[in-house]
C-alpha cells in the first residue's frame, strides 16, 4: 500500500470517527435525566473515540512527512 492510499484510508477513518463521536455526544444530550450508568458509558466510549481520533490524526501527519520526503527526494 502506498502512502498515498494509506493516508486516504487514514482520511476516511478520521471521517467517521468524528462523525460517530458527534452522533454520541448528541445522543448524550438528547437523553435527558435517565440512566445515568448508561450516559456515563455513552461518554467513556465518545471520550475513547477521540483518543482514537488524535492518534489517526498524529499518523496522518507522519504519512504526510513521509510524502513531503518523498516529493523532494524526487518521487512522484
């Protein structure tokens, strides 16, 4: 796999990610005063999410570097 193709995979992850960790917050704030062990879970798993999400993000700009070096060491 190119690092071209993983960064685009890396992308498309990190667009999920987000989008499933905003979908869980909003879920929390529609729930209102009901159970609370299960609105403590639902905020460990969008906390756990974006901890997904900035490790995604510190590869994604490793792949970057990566292909900046390539890009002056003459690579297409």
């Amino acid at each position: 796999m190119s690092i071209k193709d993983e960064l685009q995979d890396v992308e498309a992850d990190l667009t999920r990610l987000r989008a499933e960790e905003r979908e869980t917050r909003q879920q929390i704030g529609e729930m209102g005063a009901t159970d609370q062990v299960e609105i403590s879970a639902m905020i460990s798993q969008a906390d756990e999410t974006v901890q997904l999400i900035a490790g995604l993000e510190r590869h994604r700009d490793r792949l970057l570097e990566q292909l900046e070096g390539e890009k002056g060491k003459g690579a297409p």
